[in-house]
C-alpha cells in the first residue's frame, strides 16, 4: 500500500510536468525592452508677430474705399507788387568828369569849356580861377541866350554862373549871372554885358556825384 502510493505520486508529478504544465513565459527582447529614447525638441523660439488671418468663410474686402476725387487746387501765394526800380545814373569809371561844352541858343557850334576844380565821386581836384588868355574863346552879340551842356549826354542837376574881366586874372571882381534855367538837361544862361570876359559855370554832376566848375572865353559884341 505504501509502496503503490510512491509510484502513483511520482506518475502524477510527471504528469503534471509534461502535459499539464504552464507554457514558460517569453522574456522580452532587448530590443523591446529598451526605453523609448526620449523626443529632440528644438529649442524654443519667440513667437513672431504675424497679422491675423481673415476668419474663414470671411469675403475679402474687394479693394480699398478711393479717397475723394477731388484734385486739390494749387495753393497759390499772391505775389508783392514789383516795387519800380531806382533811377540809374551814369557809373563812374574814371577820375576824369564828363566834358561841357557852350553855344548860343539854336546855333550849332559849341565851344569845349576848360574845367578846374571839380569833385567827381570818389575823385577831387582843387584850382584856381582860370584867366580869360588860357580859355576857348566864343563871340557873342548882347543880349545872347547860352546853353552849356554835358557832352556824354548826362544831365546837369544844378547850375550856377558868374563871371570877371578877362584882365582880371586874380578875380578880385566878380559877378553872377541871374536868370539861368534847366532845359532838356542843360543850362540856359543869360550872356553878360558888352565886354570881354572869363565866364565860370559851375555844373553839379546828377545823383550827388558832385560838381565841376567850367571856364570859357567869352566876348560879347554890340
């Protein structure tokens, strides 16, 4: 009895073994068994601004609202009134003042003057009274209207005349001459008495460039 309980209990050991048993359980691979290797991410950026995105469905606006169609008109500035120009006067380009010359009234022929003093702009020159011997002689019957004039064309701004006797070459006497008057520029004097004269006439250049004082021979017959 003892003997049959042996081998039944070893039978069913090796039963239990052989067929019964569990499957044995499959170990994992290496492969399987590794860890996932962790995800690279990129490194974190800063988000851009970006403009938004229309809603969808949206309708795009088709263009623009045009502005007015209204050309703006030129802003203009009114423009000053030109003032008018200055008056010009003749430019001086040298020391030597314009040369005069002496006529009676609707004749022709002019005699040059002799000039002695004078002040001409920026030049000046003093002399004397000039002897009636070193003058330019002009003959003239009493009671003679003469005319002294520029002879560059400028006009005369003012006059002033007097006269002495030719033999007085100091000028110890001497007297004006009344009644002048500017004409078209030049001066109209009266002709001193029946005599023999040194005639100064003293002529002041236009536009405050001074004067000159101008000498002529003057004989003034019956």
């Amino acid at each position: 009895m003892r003997r049959f309980g042996m081998a039944t209990l070893v039978g069913l050991l090796l039963v239990g073994c052989s067929g019964n048993a569990l499957p044995p359980t499959s170990m994992p691979s290496a492969s399987s068994a590794a860890p996932p290797a962790p995800a690279v991410t990129s490194p974190a950026t800063t988000p851009t601004a970006s403009a938004p995105t229309a809603a969808t469905g949206a309708t795009p606006p088709s263009s623009a609202t045009p502005l007015s169609s209204t050309t703006p008109s030129p802003v203009t500035t009114p423009s000053a009134s030109p003032s008018p120009l200055p008056a010009t006067s003749p430019t001086i380009d040298s020391a030597e003042p314009p040369a005069a010359a002496m006529a009676v009234v609707g004749s022709p022929d002019e005699v040059p003057g002799r000039l002695s003093s004078y002040s001409y702009g920026t030049f000046a020159s003093d002399g004397p009274w000039l002897p009636a011997r070193i003058l330019n002689d002009i003959t003239v019957p009493v009671g003679a209207k003469l005319v002294v004039r520029f002879l560059n064309g400028t006009s005369i701004a003012e006059f002033s005349a007097r006269y002495a006797a030719a033999a007085d070459e100091q000028a110890l006497v001497v007297r004006g001459i009344d009644g002048g008057r500017l004409v078209a520029g030049a001066a109209e004097i009266a002709a001193p008495p029946i005599g023999d004269w040194a005639v100064e006439v003293q002529l002041d250049y236009p536009a405050g460039q001074g004067s000159g004082s101008y000498y002529w021979h003057v004989t003034v017959t019956p």
